[in-house]
C-alpha cells in the first residue's frame, strides 16, 4: 500500500541543537530510496508501507547510536484508496486553490 508520511523525529537528552540527529535521519530515509520532502518541522515521506516504516525504525537506530538516549516522534499516515497521488499533488491542489483567491486585504 503507497503512504504518504509526515515524520517529526526529536531526539532527548542531546541537547537543542538537533540538526545533526535529523541530518542522520534524513541520510537513512534517503537510503532508504524514498521519496521525501524535508520541511521546518518535520519529513513528507512517500513510498510504500513497508520500506517506509522500516525507515522510520532505521532512523529510530540511527539516532540512539549516535547517544540520544530517547527519541519522540510523531508520525501522520496518509493513505488513498481511490487514486495514485503524489507529495507534489498534494501541493500542487492548494497552490492552484491559492491563485484563484483574492490576495488578503483586497
């Protein structure tokens, strides 16, 4: 089954600089050979259900390498059933929606 995913992975008790735990995730997911999206917030993943979820597990072993002690995640699952859709079309709908509507302040 395709998935679209949006991952927030925060490691604890390294610090608040958490940009190289996320790097390392980021390079697992890209292993992986998944499609993502890195955002301020978080990843959109898309693939398979499978790969996906072991991903999300490798980055979880990844970062308690690296001596983050505990890892809290969040994960939102995305799954159609009536078509194919990709992370760009997601975007893509609300982009068009946008330049259909006036700017604010008009």
């Amino acid at each position: 089954m395709k998935v679209i995913v949006d991952l927030c992975v925060v490691p604890i008790g390294v610090g608040i600089n958490l940009a190289l735990y996320i790097a390392a995730c980021e390079r697992v997911l890209l292993n992986a050979g998944l499609k993502i999206q890195l955002h301020p917030n978080g990843t959109a993943i898309e693939g398979e259900w499978g790969p996906v979820f072991a991903a999300i597990e490798a980055c979880h072993t990844a970062v308690h390498a690296m001596g983050a002690p505990r890892i809290f995640t969040t994960v939102k699952v995305n799954t159609r059933t009536d078509r194919d859709q990709t992370l760009e079309d997601k975007v893509a709908s609300v982009e068009a929606l946008l330049q259909q509507l006036p700017e604010r302040g008009q």
